[in-house]
C-alpha cells in the first residue's frame, strides 16, 4: 500500500508552525496600521484560537456576541470594552472575560494591541 500523501498545508499554518517552541515578544507580531484593525491568528484548533489585534486609535470591533467564552488581555494601549451595555476601560497589563452569546463590542479609546483568547466547549 503507497503511503498517504501529505496533507499541503496553506502559508499561514507554516507561518504559524515557524512559531512554535519559540520565545515570542507579543508587540513584534502584528503592527498597527493606520485607520484599521490588523489581526494575525497565532492558535486554531478545536479546543480554541489565540489571535492577536492591533487597533489604530479610534477603530474598534462594532457589538456582536459569540458561542463561546473569551478573554481579552491588552498588551499595549488602552481600550473601551462593552459587555452588555457596560463599559470598562481595559489597559496594557489587563485582562475582561467575554462571556458567550452576550454581546459586547471594543473600542480604542488609543492605539493598542490586545490577544484574545477564544475558548471552545
């Protein structure tokens, strides 16, 4: 029996495979870029994602919910978090919990970076 053919794997699972097992300095992964929201996904799998954000002053993610809990931690900057309608300020250093399929929106009140951390069931 020939062996199976390897699965091919796309440019951003390599990129994210070159990552691993290395000491990472969060800042350096994804750049601001003016008048917008840069992401990279650093983590997906079944269990959950791991996608880092870097949000010009400004920008933000409009109210929306999700099936699934998430942590937000701020790695530079600050940002205006809304979790039903209450809004906290969350800044480098700092972390709010998502609840799932409650909504809640982020605003940069600054540029800065957030990773979120999206945990799955």
């Amino acid at each position: 029996m020939p062996d199976p053919v390897p699965e091919e794997k796309s440019g951003s699972d390599r990129k994210r495979e070159e990552l691993i097992g290395k000491v990472l300095h969060v800042s350096d992964l994804v750049q601001y870029q003016d008048g917008t929201v840069a992401s990279r996904m650093i983590v997906f799998k079944k269990a959950g994602t791991l996608t880092l954000f870097a949000f010009d002053a400004g920008e933000g993610l409009s109210e929306h919910s999700a099936p699934y809990d998430a942590i937000l931690t701020v790695t530079d900057g600050e940002a205006e978090v809304s979790i039903a309608g209450v809004k906290s300020v969350v800044k480098a250093g700092e972390m709010i919990i998502l609840p799932a399929t409650i909504p809640h929106g982020v605003q940069a009140r600054q540029r800065f970076k957030m990773t979120l951390t999206m945990i799955r069931e």
